[in-house]
C-alpha cells in the first residue's frame, strides 16, 4: 500500500542539494579583501620605531618651496579646511576618499613616479591614520608632517599667530610634571604637601589571562 | 525509503564538509583595511580628560590606562594606577597578552595622542575592539586638568560646571586646595579676581 507523500518525503530528496547551494554561496561571499594587507603588524610596527617617519613642519618648509621638488604633498583634511588653506601644490584626499579607486590610483602613480608622498592633516594625529593605512598596504614612500598643518601654517606666517603660539608635536617637546605640580602647588602657597610619588595609588594588578590547556579526555566515568 | 536514508547521509555529508571548509576562511584574524577606514573615521574611540579623570578617582574597575612612554618618562610621572607598555615593546607577547584581554576598556595614553593613535590603529587590525584613546594624551591632561583654564564669566552654565569639576580633579591629582578658588567664584562681593598668569592658557575661549 503506498502511502501519500507528505510534503517533507517528497521535497526531502532535494534538501542536501539546498544546503551544499547555501553552503557554496556563503563560501564564495568570503571573498578577497579589495585591498589585502601587504606587511605585517610586527612589520609596520618595527618601521615606525624609526626615525624618518616623520618630517618636521621646517623639513617640509624647506622641502616644498624647492624647484623641481620630488614630494608630493597630501591633504587629509575635509574640503573646507582644504579650500581655507593648504600646502601648495598639495592634492587633496580626504580620509573617507583614501581606497576609492580614484584615489588609490593617482597615490600609485605618484609612487610609480618616484615621488615621496607626504600626508598632512591639521594636526600630526589627523595624519597617522591613513598614513599607517598605505604603509600597510604596501606603500613604500610615505611620510606624515609633524605638527600637521597648523604647526606649519605657524611657521610661514609667525604674526598671523602671535608669539604666545608654540608649536610643539610629538617626539619634540618633553613636559616636565613634576616640574609643573611643584608650581601649581608653590602657587597656592602649599608646597610642603608629600612628595607626588606618594600621592599615587597603587598600580593594578594585571592579571595575565591564563591560556586555557585543552581538556583531556573525560577522566573518571563510569 | 532507501533513497530517504540515502539523502539523509548526503546532507550529513556536505553539511560536514561545509563546516569544514567555512572556518578555514573565518580563521582570518585581522581587520580589513575598508574595515579600518570606518573606523578611523568614527571618532568614539576618543575619551576627553575629563572622562578619565572621573573615572580615576571613582577607582573605577574596567578602566585600565596603559601608558605607551618610554620607561624614563613614565617613572617620572604617570597617571595613578596607568601601566607601562613603552611603544616599541607594543608587540611582544606579554603586551599583546594585556592589551587583548577585553574584560576592561583600555585607554592609551601618550605624550600627545600620535603614538595613541598609531597603537590603536595596530591593535584594531588585530580586531581588539575594546582599545580607546585619551585624547589630547598627557599634554592635555595638564592643560585641563592639572592647570584647569579659568573660563570668563559669560561662558555657559555647563562650562563652568564643567571647571569646578576640573578644579577638583586637580586638587586630586596635586593634593593642592582648591578652597581659594572656589571662594572667589561664589562670593557675592564684587571681587576683582587675580588672574594668575599661568592659569589662563586659553584666553577669552569657553
């Protein structure tokens, strides 16, 4: 005697064709970053500890106002800082631009052309984003301005700044603060207060996550 | 029937060469560069001075400041309960052991916020998510906190408010009283407030 067919045993038949479909799709979906990382972490990083990295805003004072020059200044920042003020000569790539096509072609060809590329952004933070970003993808010829753009705008027109504005970035100047907590306190007349290294509380305990072994086979039982 | 057990073993079959073959490309551990991008653009990764200096002294747990100085430095001055993981010893294994842990929120801290910045954007590409920078770094912190900007009278409510915080951080962070001052904004009489040459930093702002 046959039975009728439900639903399920007739269509079951096709179901594992269905899953390898799903599983192909989802299989092929992952595929290859746009831009793959071209150096490693460890890489980038050990590059970074060198000096060179970085120009200083007199560096590249000196560096754009040459004939013939063979740096190719960057912007970083959004149009209208840009149309405010720039770099001569600067081109213009915002950040969110940076992997449109457009943008990682023309950065190509000025590498191709034995240019060394320099990005700036208002200050040297605004830089190290993308400028970390090429170097990863394999960017050979790349620098950041120290300072940003700022610092160097200071530089080329001291009295629209005044004196009172100092130009200091990262790897130049080194504050001194126990040299500052001393004044602040000889300020308020109270410099007989403890030492500042007795003010501090203690350091936390860094507990280094254990690194879990795998678990044996089930011991005991029954 | 035999067809059903048939395609029942088939399903089992590609369902396990699927597993199989789908973590092999999940094992990808790092972030991709249109990944970092967005992230770069998104700026929650920054937390003010402020922010920190309540969270020190409310002591709270799931902060932990790691100081990215070179050891010199940090043992002349570092912030109460920050840790040292000097720059260039960011990837060996204890430091990455630290900075993955993910129970608490780890903010960096710097001379300014470029070394900050180049460490997050290295450690994001290791997909660490909980990784945050102080921003402004320690040059900041003594700007805003240590030597708080008196803020002129016309400024709003809530920058003022903002000052008798910073006041009292600063007398947290230095020990020094801040009774003095605090007398001088809320008296009634008029008095004409010395300024302290020093103090105003931003002049004329909010």
């Amino acid at each position: 005697m046959i039975m009728k067919k439900t639903f399920v045993q007739k269509y079951l038949l096709y179901l594992p064709f269905l899953m390898a479909a799903l599983i192909l799709l989802e299989w092929l979906s992952l595929k290859a970053p746009e831009y793959p990382w071209k150096r490693g972490v460890k890489e980038v990083h050990s590059a970074l500890l060198q000096a060179g990295e970085t120009f200083s805003p007199e560096q590249a004072k000196f560096y754009f106002q040459e004939e013939g020059t063979k740096y190719q200044f960057v912007d970083v920042r959004d149009i209208y800082a840009f149309n405010l003020g720039h770099i001569p000569g600067a081109v213009h790539i915002p950040l969110h631009r940076l992997l449109d096509d457009a943008s990682y072609e023309s950065l190509r060809s000025m590498e191709e052309a034995g240019l060394l590329i320099v990005l700036y952004g208002e200050d040297e933070r605004e830089a190290a984003g993308p400028y970390l970003l090429l170097k990863q993808l394999g960017f050979e010829n790349v620098r950041m301005l120290g300072g940003g753009y700022a610092c160097l705008a200071a530089l080329l027109e001291p009295e629209a700044v005044g004196d009172s504005y100092k130009c200091a970035y990262a790897g130049v100047e080194e504050i001194d603060f126990p040299q500052i907590i001393k004044e602040i306190r000889e300020e308020a007349g109270q410099e007989n207060l403890a030492p500042v290294e007795a003010m501090e509380t203690q350091q936390p305990e860094v507990v280094l996550p254990k690194r879990r072994t795998k678990q044996t086979t089930l011991e005991g039982g029954c | 029937m035999n067809r059903i057990y048939l395609s029942l073993a088939l399903l089992v079959l590609v369902a396990g060469a699927g597993l199989l073959l789908v973590p092999l490309e999940e094992k990808r551990e790092e972030a991709e560069a249109g990944q970092l991008l967005q992230d770069l653009r998104d700026a929650s990764r920054f937390v003010s001075t402020d922010a920190v200096a309540r969270r020190i002294i409310e002591q709270d747990p799931a902060l932990l400041l790691v100081d990215l100085r070179p050891e010199k430095e940090f043992n002349a001055f570092h912030l109460p309960a920050a840790i040292n993981i000097p720059f260039e010893n960011l990837m060996e294994e204890d430091a990455l052991d630290i900075l993955a842990d993910d129970r608490r929120e780890i903010v960096l801290v710097s001379q300014r916020d470029v070394l900050s910045e180049e460490a997050w954007l290295l450690l994001r590409r290791m997909r660490m998510k909980h990784i945050y920078i102080m921003r402004g770094g320690l040059h900041s912190w003594a700007e805003t906190i240590l030597r708080p900007p008196v803020p002129p009278e016309s400024c709003p409510e809530e920058v003022r408010r903002r000052y008798q915080a910073r006041l009292g951080a600063q007398q947290f962070f230095t020990g020094v009283n801040a009774v003095q001052e605090k007398k001088e904004i809320n008296s009634p009489e008029v008095v004409i407030p010395q300024r302290k040459s020093r103090q105003t930093t931003l002049e004329g702002g909010c």
